[in-house]
C-alpha cells in the first residue's frame, strides 16, 4: 500500500489546543490507508512536535503575515523533501492563505478541501442571521460596529448583557456600558475591525462537526453537549446528543450553502428555541470526539481531497463521554534545536 503524505497544522497541543493533534490522531487510526504525517508549526514550543508516534516530521512554517510567496516556497520545499499529497489547514487565520493558493498548490500535486472564498465569507459573524433562517434557527440579536459611538448604540438597543467578539476570533461577556468599550478596545488592538455585538443567550451550548461534500451533501456529523469548558472556553468535558431540530438544521445548512469540507454549528439550545452563535469552517479541537464514537471526519475529508467516493456516516452513539486530559512526555533536546536551527525535525 503506497504511502498518503499529509501535512497537517495547528499542532499546538497546549491549554489553549488546536485542532491539529485531533486531525492526525484520526488519520493514524485509520489503518487502511497508511499515512505519513507532516506537522506544521509556526512555533518550535509547539507540544505537537514532539509526538513522534502521530507525527512523522515537523517543519516550522512563516506565519500567514509573512506573505504569499514565503509560504508557498516552504510548502514547496517540504514536498520535495518529505512529500506532500494532502494539506490540512486547521487554523482560521490560516484558511484566507490556502483558499486563495488551493489551485497553484494542485499544480504541484497538493490537495485540499476547502469551502470556496464566498462560502468563507459567508460564515463570518456577520451573517449570523441569514444562515440561521436558512438552517431553521434563531439567531441572536447582533450588530457590527467600528467605532465606541456604534458600540453604545448597538448595546442599548440590544439590552445587556452582552457578547463582544471580534469576526473570527475572541467573545467576551459584558454586563455593563464600561465592560464593553473595554472588551471591545483589547479585540480591535489585538485584530481590527469591526467588533460584533451579540445578545447573550442563555441555555446549553451544543455543538456539531462535520463535512460538507461541495455537493450539497453531509458526509458525516457529530453533536455533542458541553459539559465543562476551560478559561479559555475550550471543551474539558462533553457528552454526545441526539438533537433532531440541530441535526436537521446541519442538513439543511450543507445543502443550501453547498458547503465543502469541515465546519463546526456553535449552537445555544433554551427550551425549544435553538440559536446559531457560528460556524467555524474548521475542525474543532475535539475533532478526536467524532472519531471516537465511530465518525472519522479528517479520513472523510482526506479521502474527498483526494476525489474518492465517501460513504455518509451520519449514525453514532449518543451517551459517550469526553474527557479531556494534560499529560506530560520527555523528548530529547535535540528535537528543539534541530527546530530552532534548521526549521525542521
């Protein structure tokens, strides 16, 4: 059986982890294909690294703001050197890149399965409101705001307390006029404009992953309940569900939008009302969850990067439960300096 080359990103497995370690760690189990896995990170702290045993080979990559062409050299580079026959990008800030590069990367061999540029848009906070309704949601009240003038406005109108997040990332709960200006100062400093103002919606948080065909169709799809969240809002503890109003909105949102590769409904169920807070077009960080309970989204997507026909897996067990764990491992020092020193290892 002929090696499948995989570079994977958001290898950072730390309190703040991403989706990284989840994506490789589905793909390894998958024993009727044989991966090789390459983990690209940006930083050579990142846990990642040094997981040899689901990750073949790491490579320090520019950041997004190092420009089109640095990024594309180290792509380049990193198939001549390792192979590369899929790319998995797992980071939003990353997404913008690999969207815009997904044709000349195909020139040199190099799939992805990506939503397209106006799919990208199109989950943006922003247009919260038209995908519920399309999906048979309810959206919370919201405005989009670029100045403390349109902030205290949109908080009058919409009552407090609030949510003040930035479009793709940071939310913060704000329960009076003061608590939102300075909410909303720190995202605009930290990512720009604009800031959304969102009504805070009570209830329990329940989210679902999956993967959109580009064809209108759901490969497969997991929901589950938050149980305990991090500081940091990340999932420590969740059970999956069987939701029938959220399952049915997840069909009706792949079908209308047509929507390739992975994406995660954030959702805040109050009694019967169900609101959309927001689509991720990524994997989560507990990606790992779905594969668990028998629905391996990263090996659908892969294999639907790679043309093949994927069979719908949409059936799992509701009652599984989720724990989320540190761990701590020693590696050899070499590692680091090898990253440090030559970008790879």
């Amino acid at each position: 059986m002929d090696d499948i080359f995989v570079a994977v990103t958001g290898i950072n497995a730390s309190d703040n982890p991403a989706p990284g370690i989840g994506v490789a760690r589905s793909l390894k189990e998958y024993t009727s294909l044989n991966f090789k896995i390459a983990g690209l990170a940006y930083d050579a702290m990142e846990p990642g690294i040094y997981m040899d045993w689901l990750i073949d080979k790491s490579f320090l990559i520019p950041y997004p703001a190092a420009g089109y062409k640095a990024i594309i050299e180290r792509i380049l580079y990193i198939k001549h050197t390792f192979g590369l026959d899929v790319i998995i990008p797992t980071l939003d800030s990353e997404l913008p890149f690999y969207i815009k590069s997904r044709r000349e990367l195909e020139l040199h061999g190099i799939k992805t399965f990506l939503p397209s540029d106006e799919q990208f848009r199109l989950r943006s906070k922003e247009y919260i409101t038209s995908i519920a309704a399309q999906s048979g949601l309810q959206a919370p009240k919201q405005a989009v705001v670029t100045s403390y003038k349109e902030l205290v406005t949109a908080v009058q109108e919409i009552g407090l307390p609030v949510i003040v997040k930035g479009t793709l990332y940071k939310a913060y709960r704000a329960y009076s006029i003061e608590e939102a200006m300075s909410y909303f100062s720190k995202i605009v400093a930290e990512w720009g404009y604009p800031v959304i103002v969102q009504q805070a919606v009570n209830g329990e948080e329940i989210n679902v992953i999956g993967v959109g065909d580009g064809a209108g169709n759901l490969s497969g799809r997991v929901a589950v309940k938050k149980m305990s969240v991090t500081e940091l809002g990340k999932i420590w503890t969740g059970v999956t569900i069987h939701h029938p109003k959220l399952l049915e909105a997840t069909q009706q949102f792949v079908a209308t939008s047509r929507w390739q590769g992975a994406f995660e409904m954030e959702c805040i169920v109050e009694q019967d009302k169900v609101y959309l807070i927001e689509i991720n077009p990524r994997f989560p960080a507990w990606v790992y969850f779905a594969t668990g309970v028998g629905v391996n989204l990263p090996v659908m997507l892969l294999k639907l990067a790679l043309g093949e026909n994927v069979e719908s897996a949409e059936e799992y067990e509701a009652g599984k439960l989720y724990i989320r764990y540190t761990n701590e491992q020693i590696c050899d020092m070499a590692n680091f300096q090898n990253l440090v020193t030559r970008g790879e290892s």
